[in-house]
C-alpha cells in the first residue's frame, strides 16, 4: 500500500494475509522524513487494518519500531510481547 502527494510516493507499507488463516501482518512501512508527522503513516495503518478486516482477517498483528509503536498504540493495538533483533555476521 502507498500513499501519494505530490506526484511522489511518500508512504509504502505490506499487508501480508494467509488464506483462512485469520492473521493480518502489517509489515514495514515507511514514510518520508520531510513527510513526518502529518497522520501519513497514521492513514496508511488504518487502511491497511480496515482492508485485513474487510478480507476476514480478525487478528491483525504487526512488529512495531520505537517510531511505529506510539502510533500502533494510539490505532488500538496492544503489545503482547517484545522481540530483539540481532546481526548475524558469518566468521
């Protein structure tokens, strides 16, 4: 999904959905710095919740960012768990 201004693309987020599965993952997204803080991202979450729901998806999940999470909280998603990421570089 992509959210437009300007003839440019400022917003690109994944909605992942699994055939009868019920999950929605709503993977990356990312907005352009001089496009921050104007609700671009906050629209581009709700579109993407609003269309898992549309297409039967009645858990939507997502692995937020520091930057995402506030965001995701204020969208109604609540954190069940926390993950760390690592770097793996081969010997």
């Amino acid at each position: 999904m992509v959210a437009e201004a300007d003839g440019q693309v400022v917003c690109a987020a994944w909605l992942v959905l699994r055939p009868g599965g019920g999950f929605a993952g709503l993977r990356g997204g990312s907005t352009l710095p001089g496009r921050r803080g104007r609700g671009i991202y906050r629209a581009v979450v709700a579109a993407r919740a609003r269309l898992a729901a549309e297409l039967g998806a009645l858990y939507p999940h997502a692995d937020a960012s520091t930057d995402s999470a506030p965001i995701l909280r204020r969208a109604g998603f609540r954190a069940v768990t926390t993950t760390v990421p690592y770097v793996w570089t081969p010997a």
